[in-house]
C-alpha cells in the first residue's frame, strides 16, 4: 500500500473495542490486525491508564497508546508526554472521598489503587450479591472480571506522586453534582462511561486535557494530516475524538449525544460494529 492511503485510526477501549465482560469480538480482533497488515496505524485512545491495558489488548496489535483521556501519549517505545496531577490535588481528592465514604481508584501508569471498600462495592456490581446469592459466587470464580483482578488493594498510604486521573464510584448519599461542585476550577468532572459503575459514577482529569488535543499533539510528532484520520468511540468522553477526526463514528451502542455530533454510526458491539466500520471506509476488504 502506498502512504498516500494510509489512515491513522484512534480508537476507543470500553463499549468499543471491549464489551462490558472485558472481552473484545473475534471480529474486532481480525479487522484491527488486517487494517494494521494493510498499512494503516491504529492506536488505542482511552480514558483507561496504562496499567489498565491489559495484554489480551496489546496482543491484538496497536502502534501506540493516548491514555487517561489524553493526558499520556505513548508511540511504539517511545512517550510523547505524561500529565500528572499535582501532590495538592491527589490529597484533596483522597481526604474527600473517604470523608463521604465514596469509593474510588487513583490511576496512575504503574498501578491503578483502589481504596478501602471498592473491591465488595466492584463485586457487588458485576458479579451481584457474592455472599448470599449462588450464581453470583459462581459468575465470579469461573469468570472473573479482569478489570477487579487489575487493581491493586489495601495500599495504606494513597497519596501517590503519579496520579493520571481519578475514577468514583455511584454514591447512595452523596450526588454526582455535589462531587462536581466540590472540584469545580480544579478538575474536569466528567460521568464516568463504564455503565457497571452507576449513573452517580465519575472521573476527575485534569483540566485541559481530552483526547483530542493528544491527537493533534501526536499527529504533528508523527507529521501526519488530520486529513488521514478517522476515531471510532462510544462515550461522551469521545465527543472531541470524534468531532476532531476526519471521520468520526460512533457506536451502536453509544450514548445519544454522541451520536448526534458523529459522522457516522455503526453497529453495537454485539453486531460487530468496529469490524464493520472498518470495512466501509476501507481500511480492510470482508
């Protein structure tokens, strides 16, 4: 192929390339190594930190990564740059979701660091009631979740000095708007856009940061046009991927707002979306 054709394609982890069980679709797998084989680059564009691509991702095949919702960029070896938030901030953070007994993990590139109570909380919410309830026991011994088992628990001291983001879980007390309210002018407070962590659930960046300006940041270090791009997400967290690309698409399954500023939307996850997409706009043949 020649490299007036190639395309350089970002591209979504959750609800995009990985379903809610944490597996990605035979097919999403075969298009993404066909696309690479054809020339073209792919790279992961997450809100996920390093230490949550997990190798059953990189094994698939991807040039780089632009991670914590833009704030790390990362191309082959080599790291463009990485946004850390400060000593000041992480503290806050800390001080005040265990103060409202809100459970959380601190992502860094290292390790992502659950506070005290977050696994029963995760457990409860993917497998269900683990303690009473048979099947749930079950669901969580023969398949577990590997976003649970990514975690690292009982750290005694969380004020960490390579902090990327913040992810909360739903609170039954406390709203997400008073969370926003509480970091409003320190953080960008965002709904998180994992759909197992509740409706009230959230992540804390640091401001001016989204995966659209890692994009252009990468693509004048790659001397690559904006002409030659094409994203492909699920979450309102892709809202700027998707406006800023040539080609923006979103998912079956992704939220209506969304939707409403793609280019373009393909199938679900479950309806082989990615793989689709993939052969419309050319990157690979069916």
């Amino acid at each position: 192929m020649s490299t007036t054709n190639r395309r350089i394609v970002f591209i979504d982890i959750d609800g995009t390339l990985v379903d809610d069980d944490g597996n990605i679709p035979v097919s999403a797998q075969q298009a993404c190594k066909k696309a690479r084989e054809n020339g073209h680059l792919l790279y992961l564009c997450t809100g996920r930190s390093k230490a949550e691509i997990y190798d059953s991702i990189w094994d698939v095949g991807f040039d780089g990564l632009i991670g914590a919702g833009g704030g790390y960029v990362e191309f082959g070896k080599d790291v463009l740059y990485h946004k850390r938030v400060t000593a000041e901030d992480v503290r806050h953070m800390v001080d005040f979701f265990n103060e409202h007994q809100i459970d959380f993990y601190l992502e860094s590139n290292s390790a992502l660091y659950a506070s005290t109570n977050l696994q029963p909380h995760l457990e409860r919410r993917i497998y269900g009631d683990v303690e009473n309830d048979a099947s749930a026991r079950a669901k969580k011994e023969q398949k577990p979740h590997p976003f649970i088992a990514g975690l690292t628990y009982g750290e005694a001291d969380l004020y960490k000095d390579d902090v990327n983001k913040v992810c909360f879980l739903e609170s039954s007390t406390i709203p997400f708007d008073r969370i926003k309210q509480e970091f409003e002018g320190k953080f960008e407070v965002i709904q998180c856009t994992v759909p197992i962590f509740g409706e009230g659930s959230g992540e804390l960046m640091i401001p001016g940061i989204h995966k659209a300006i890692a994009i252009a940041d990468l693509l004048e270090h790659l001397g690559m046009s904006r002409k030659d791009t094409l994203a492909i997400g699920d979450g309102m967290n892709d809202a700027e991927m998707l406006e800023f690309c040539n080609v923006g698409i979103a998912m079956g399954n992704a939220k209506p707002g969304l939707k409403a500023i793609a280019d373009d939307i393909t199938g679900t996850i479950e309806e082989d979306g990615l793989y689709h997409s993939f052969v419309k706009y050319g990157l690979i043949e069916s």
